[in-house]
C-alpha cells in the first residue's frame, strides 16, 4: 500500500476548471475526469494506484499560476477566403491561421463534436478535417490525453497550434512545463462553460419533440446573419428532415448561455476573465464594431453581417504567428479597450446567478423538459426578439447600433 495522504486536487469546485492537466501528468494514469451530478467533468484520484508525488497538485495552472502577459497589438480581422470566412463563427481567423500551419505540414488542436454531438478535443492535420473545428460550441470541452499529444508532436519537432479555452491553454502550458518554440497557442474569449452532459439533454428534448434523430447541428449559422443563432436539423422515422432555426431568444440552450446561467463553477471566478492571458493570441467576436470603428464597414469597408472577429497579441511569439498569416488575414489596428467594450469577459468574469441553483434543481427533476417550461414561462412573448431583429434591414441595424 502507498504511503502519505492523497492529494488534495482541490478545496472546492470553484477551483477547479477541469482542464485535465492534472489526469495528463500523472505517471502512474491514476487520475480519471469524471462527471458529476451536473455533468461537470473533476479529476478522480485511484488511492490503489497513485504514488503520492503529487505532480497533480503543482501542475494546476488555475490555481498556482498568475498570467502576467499584457496586451501588445489588438486588432480588428477577417481572413482573406471570404468563404472561409462564412463557414466560421466570425471572421474566420483561426480557421486561416490553422490552413496556414497545416500548409507547411503542422498539427491544429482545437475542440470539435462527436458522432453523438459530446464536444472533445482532437487534432487534426489535413485541410480536409478543419471544418470540425470550425465554428463555435458553447460546451466544455473533454481534453482528454490532448496535452500528451501536444508534447509528443513537439518533440517530433513539429509545429503545433493549440487552441482552447484561456483555462485549457494554461492548462497545456503547466503541463509541459517549458517553452517550446515550435507551439503557437489560441485562448478564445470564453463566456463560460455549460456541460456536455445538459447539451446533450438538450438535443435529446428536441429528438423527442420531433419524433427522430439529429443529423445536424451549429450554434452559429451565417445564413441568419452574424449574430449567436444556430440551427439544427432532425430525421424523423419517416427519413423527413426538419430544419429547425434556434434563434438566440428563442432557443432555451443559447438563452440560458448568454444568461450566464448553466456554466461550470469556477466560471463565475474565472482569472482569465482579463487582460492577462494565457495564450499567445486571443481572438473571439468584435461586438460592437460598428461603434468603435465605423470607418471600417459598411460602403467601402467590411460587410460585418458576414462576421468580423477580434485578435488581441499577447506575446512575441504571438506577433511572430500574425506574420506568419499575413497573407491570409486582413487586420486593421484597433485596441484591447474597444474590443473589450462589448465583450465583457476581458474585463471580469460573469456574475453567478441567483437563478443558477434552483435551475440545476430542477435539471435534476426534471430533465430538460423542466428547464424548457421555465424557460418558456419566464421569457414569454420575448422569445420572437431575434427572429424579429432578423427582419430589419441591415443598414438600418447599422444605423440603430451607431447612434443608440
């Protein structure tokens, strides 16, 4: 029998992200993520097999490590392949930056969705593959053995770009330990992270809504405009397919994310909810573009209902990465304060809920099924603002968003 306590990995789930480093650094695979009642994955400890040399405990970057990079350059960005552009959530730049890396024979790790629509981290290095990691997926990501993976490619001395939430780049970053000059890193702007376990109840409620089986789905869909609207589409038992749009206000997943209400613990306390980051770029939406840089749409500049994204430069090597891409993006200089305007987690993490417990009560009770009804007693008539907001006409959206 092992001697000495097992590791404490955390006093409480407020300081724990779920990043994995821990599971990807024990040497003796003691460590498993595991799921609990929400269907948030935690580190589990098997007393039977670990060693106590508690490499677990000084690998969590979430709780022993503080960011100290600062914003260098930030800018306003689209990547060149305007179709590109279109099948990402925004701008297409990390769907750019990643075409680039694997041209010149790198690997791109970057969260993707299951056969069963789980979302798990993979990496890929063929052009062919890069639509699976395109797009958005509010859903915490399972790393699984991806940080191994990272190491063992960068000591092939291959050139490999990470991309992931700011806690799962400072995840990878603790558990390699070192600089390595062949890793380029993407942190997005994370809102929070709901579970895999209440997606999945999610579209398991719509299965059965419509009698059948879900062959597709995207939380963003640029046929609706650039905006947080998804769309879905389930075969019934019959082989019809039902498209069904999930409008921001009236779909309950997208309104309970943007509410802020379903994340993960340590969300609501999140570190990386600053200009501190972990990764050596940041890039995510720029709401609220039309306001800041206003010369930079409309007649002669971008069309920003196609989606404009954001790049905030955080270390030299970010810099190096960004002209690396020269080619392939468009950038026009803005600042990390403009950029921050409308997206609020640069400047602190959301506010938990009062909401938030009394929803994962019911989550218990009743399923989804529960949080659909309170969520359609509690939004009402409301659930038609986006579908109405989609009828304006786009100069005049622009118009409104300048001057209110």
């Amino acid at each position: 029998m092992n001697s000495g306590n097992v590791p404490n990995l955390f006093k409480n789930k407020i300081n724990c992200c779920g990043c994995g480093a821990c599971e990807n650094i024990c040497p003796k695979n003691a460590i498993s993520m595991q799921e609990d009642e929400d269907g948030f994955l935690y580190p589990r400890i098997d007393e039977s097999v670990c060693i106590r040399c508690k490499k677990c405990t000084k690998v969590c970057a979430f709780q022993n490590v503080n960011e100290i990079h600062t914003p260098i350059n930030a800018y306003a960005a689209i990547s060149k392949n305007r179709e590109q552009a279109t099948e990402s959530a925004s701008g297409g730049i990390f769907a750019a930056i990643a075409e680039k890396i694997i041209k010149e024979n790198g690997i791109v790790f970057g969260a993707a969705f299951t056969k069963d629509y789980g979302v798990e981290h993979r990496y890929i290095d063929e052009l062919d593959k890069l639509l699976y990691l395109q797009g958005s997926k509010y859903v915490h990501s399972r790393i699984g053995n991806s940080y191994k993976k990272v190491k063992k490619f960068l000591e092939e001395e291959k050139t490999v770009l990470f991309s992931g939430t700011p806690c799962q780049v400072a995840g990878l970053r603790a558990y390699l330990g070192k600089e390595y000059e062949n890793l380029f890193t993407i942190d997005i702007i994370c809102h929070g992270v709901p579970s895999e376990k209440m997606f999945q109840s999610y579209l398991r409620y719509f299965e059965e809504k419509h009698n059948g089986i879900l062959t597709f789905f995207t939380f963003r869909d640029k046929k609706l405009g650039w905006g947080i609207n998804g769309r879905m589409t389930v075969e019934t038992r019959n082989k019809k397919k039902k498209n069904i749009t999930l409008w921001q206000s009236g779909s309950s997943y997208l309104f309970y994310f943007i509410k802020g209400w379903i994340y993960r613990e340590n969300c609501y306390h999140c570190k990386y909810a600053s200009e501190n980051r972990p990764g050596d770029i940041t890039i995510g939406d720029f709401w609220g573009i039309e306001r800041q840089h206003p010369d930079y749409i409309g007649k002669n500049g971008w069309d920003e209902s196609k989606g404009i994204s954001s790049i905030i430069v955080n270390t030299d090597k970010g810099k190096s990465l960004l002209n690396k891409c020269e080619n392939v993006l468009e950038l026009k200089n803005s600042t990390f304060y403009d950029i921050a305007i409308g997206n609020a987690q640069l400047n602190k993490p959301c506010m938990e809920p009062v909401e938030r417990k009394n929803l994962f009560l019911l989550y218990k009770l009743k399923g989804w099924a529960g949080l659909e009804k309170y969520y359609s007693d509690f939004i009402g008539v409301r659930k038609y603002e986006s579908l109405i907001k989609s009828l304006i006409p786009h100069s005049m959206k622009r118009w409104i968003k300048r001057n209110l």
